[in-house]
C-alpha cells in the first residue's frame, strides 16, 4: 500500500494552508498600514490601536475568511470530488473488477484525459486478461 505508516492529507488542505498564511500576512499588513495612517493623521496611538485592530478584523472577515470558504469549496466540487470517485473506481479495479466502466466527467481537461488513460488501461487490461485465458484454453 502507498504510504505504509504515514498519514496523508488531502491536498485541498495544503492548498488552504497557502491560502491561509498569506491572508494572515495580508491581514498584518493592513493593520500596519491603517494603524500608522491613523497616527500620522494625529489620532493618539490608543485610540489608532482600537481602529485599526477593528478594521482589521472586519476586513478579515469578510474579506479573507469568505473567500477562503468559497475556494475550499470550490476546489471539493470541481477538483477533489471527480478524484475521489475516480480513487474509489480504481480501488475496485485493483481488486478485479474490470467490468465497471470508469465513468468520470470532470470539469477540467486533465482530470478527464486521467480517467480516459485509466478507462484505456481497463480495457486493455481486459483485454489481456480475455487473450491469456484463451491462449490457456
């Protein structure tokens, strides 16, 4: 089996920890940006810390962690999930079964030229297997 003994993760989490940190340095930069505007436009620093940490957190919110949730899911509906029934297919084809057409229609040129590959490899394999067992007879 791949992997034996470690733990992987889905790539769509890899992705969004990318996401993430760069929105949490985005987020940085914003505070900064708003807190030192506000001192040099003569707010007292205390009053600047209070504005600009607010700021920063609605400017998180509706603009760093919305999108992160649109992404993530954009990329379980287009990406991940046309994998995970393709993995699922595949799986049963390791165990034998070479009748079930791998079927998947993705929305992207490259997850549906792999499952053509994988479709070619089920019928040749198919046919491999139907050759040798006459070949034996």
């Amino acid at each position: 089996m791949i992997g034996r003994g470690k733990k992987y993760r889905s790539i769509l989490y890899k992705i969004l920890d990318i996401v993430f940190i760069g929105s949490l340095l985005a987020a940085v930069l914003v505070f900064f940006v708003f807190f030192f505007a506000l001192v040099n436009n003569d707010v007292p620093e205390e009053v600047a810390w209070k504005y600009a940490l607010g700021s920063t957190l609605f400017l998180v919110l509706c603009w760093f962690v919305g999108p992160i949730l649109i992404i993530q899911l954009l990329i379980e509906w287009t990406i991940l999930r046309p994998i995970k029934e393709m993995t699922k297919r595949l799986e049963k084809m390791s165990e034998g079964d070479l009748d079930t057409p791998l079927e998947i229609q993705g929305r992207y040129l490259e997850i549906n030229r792999l499952a053509e590959s994988f479709e070619r490899m089920r019928l040749s394999l198919k046919a491999l297997i139907r050759r040798l067992k006459k070949h034996e007879s």
